[in-house]
C-alpha cells in the first residue's frame, strides 16, 4: 500500500482529467474541428494539445520535481522519483466524429533508481463527454462515478471462460495480423468495438469482459494497471507482461486472461 505521496498525486490526477476533459468539450462538435496527422498517421487537434498543455501545467505547479510522458509533448524527467503518462484525448477519431467514447488518461509511474522505467501505481481514466470517471492506486481499491453522484467501488465481472465471454478491440486497423482476433471471435461469446479505453472502463465496471489490443503507446495504457488490480481484473501485453511501455495488451476480468493469452501467443507472432 502507498502512503500520501501517491494519494495526493492520485486526488490532484483527478482534479488535472476533469479540468483537461472539460477543455475538450469544447471542441466536441462534429465537423467543428480539423486535424494535422502526425509520422505514424494518427489524428491530433488543437484540442489534444491544448489538454495536454493544461494537464501539464497542472501538474508542474502542484508537483514541480515530477516528470511527465505525454502523447503530444514527450518526456520531460524530473527529479522526484514519480512520473505521470498523459493521453489528453484517447480516442482521437471518435472525439472528432462527435462519439462521446473517447477518454482522458493519467498514469502516475513509480520510477526506481536509475531506471527509465518503473510501477504505475495510480491511474485515472474520464470519460468527459460522458461525465463518467474511473481511478484507483495500488492498494486502494478502484472508484467509479458517474456525474455529481458518490463514487462506488469499481469491480469486473466474474465470466469464469471466454466461451462466455464478450471481448472487445477497437478496430482490426490496429492488428498487423487479423488471424488473432478472428481466433478470439470465434473462441468468445461475443465481440464488440468499444473503442480504445473506454472499453477499459467498461471492463473495470462490470459491462465487458475483456479487451485486446495491438500497436498500443505507453500513453494508451498507463492507468490500466492498477485500475485493473485493484477492480479484481487483469492486465498485462500479449507476452504476459505487466508494463504500460509496451505497445500491445490484454485488459480483463482476470478469469480469461489465461485463455486470451494462449491465443495471440499461439496466433500471432509476439
């Protein structure tokens, strides 16, 4: 369990995706905005990289020795030990289409010593268009609110195979190679597109299964960890690994992880 460093981080993370979420509103109107693509070909807008801006100067003034990772603006170290993962708008293509599926993300990293990389022990995924919000720190327990309502504890379903199972993945462009996802469609009970991490949400409150996901950035996935953990879920990449720098993942309810595992490692090249 972690003591106030995290805790006040995580309350501040909180305060940083309402604010940021609520920049993005407004922008959500479809045909409103346009975009730049950047090297790999994925959407950014104004409104990305306005909320990026805003989170980051947030963070600054109350955490000023905090790095901070970000999709738009990169990696900036600090000196404190701790870092936060930043997705201002995961999710790009449904803000600008006006679906209200998209996300704001933050992962508060724990770095060891003389090490790039470390242990997400909070995260934060909101959803601002739809006024609903997801947290937890390792030991904590995870929350779930919805609007002005109180939060309550956040828990995956209890799906014991994937024969039962709904899976979701945003969109086979995301799979280098279809085979694994038509293995998992036919292996599960159902498929659904709830796209990029809301269908995390989903999963973290007991309305989806499972989630599997390809070329993922370690913004896309920062908080899912110990959301996940903490709502008695599981996640890990397609090598079973535990990390948020990685660039695939598995996201479920723990009891079909196993199965999903065994799938795109036997499927897919890993």
């Amino acid at each position: 369990m972690h003591g106030p460093a995290v805790t006040d981080r995580l309350e501040h993370a909180i305060k940083c995706a309402h604010a940021g979420g609520e920049f993005t509103l407004e922008y959500f109107k479809p045909g409103v905005i346009g975009a730049d693509h950047k090297a790999d070909g994925s959407p950014v807008t104004v409104a990305d990289r306005g909320c990026e801006r805003l989170i980051r100067d947030r963070i600054q003034e109350a955490f000023p020795d905090d790095g901070i990772l970000g999709e738009e603006f990169g990696d900036e170290p600090g000196r404190s030990g701790y870092r936060w993962i930043i997705d201002p708008i995961d999710g790009t293509f449904s803000f600008m289409h006006g679906v209200p599926l998209y996300t704001t993300l933050i992962g508060i990293e724990k770095l060891e010593t003389n090490h790039e990389q470390g242990e997400i022990v909070a995260g934060v995924i909101r959803a601002p268009a739809l006024d609903e919000l997801v947290y937890a720190h390792t030991g904590g327990g995870a929350w779930h609110a919805v609007g002005n309502e109180s939060p309550m504890p956040a828990r995956v379903t209890q799906t014991p195979t994937l024969s039962a199972a709904t899976v979701s993945t945003t969109s086979l462009d995301y799979w280098d190679d279809p085979a694994g996802w038509l293995a998992i469609d036919s292996a599960c009970k159902h498929t659904r597109g709830w796209a990029d991490a809301y269908a995390v949400l989903l999963i973290a409150t007991g309305r989806c299964d499972a989630a599997v996901e390809g070329n993922v950035h370690p913004w896309d996935v920062a908080p899912f960890g110990p959301i996940m953990s903490e709502a008695g879920g599981r996640f890990t990449d397609w090598r079973g690994r535990t990390t948020a720098h990685t660039d695939t993942a598995i996201v479920s309810n723990g009891l079909i992880h196993d199965e999903l595992l065994g799938i795109v490692t036997k499927h897919v090249s890993v």
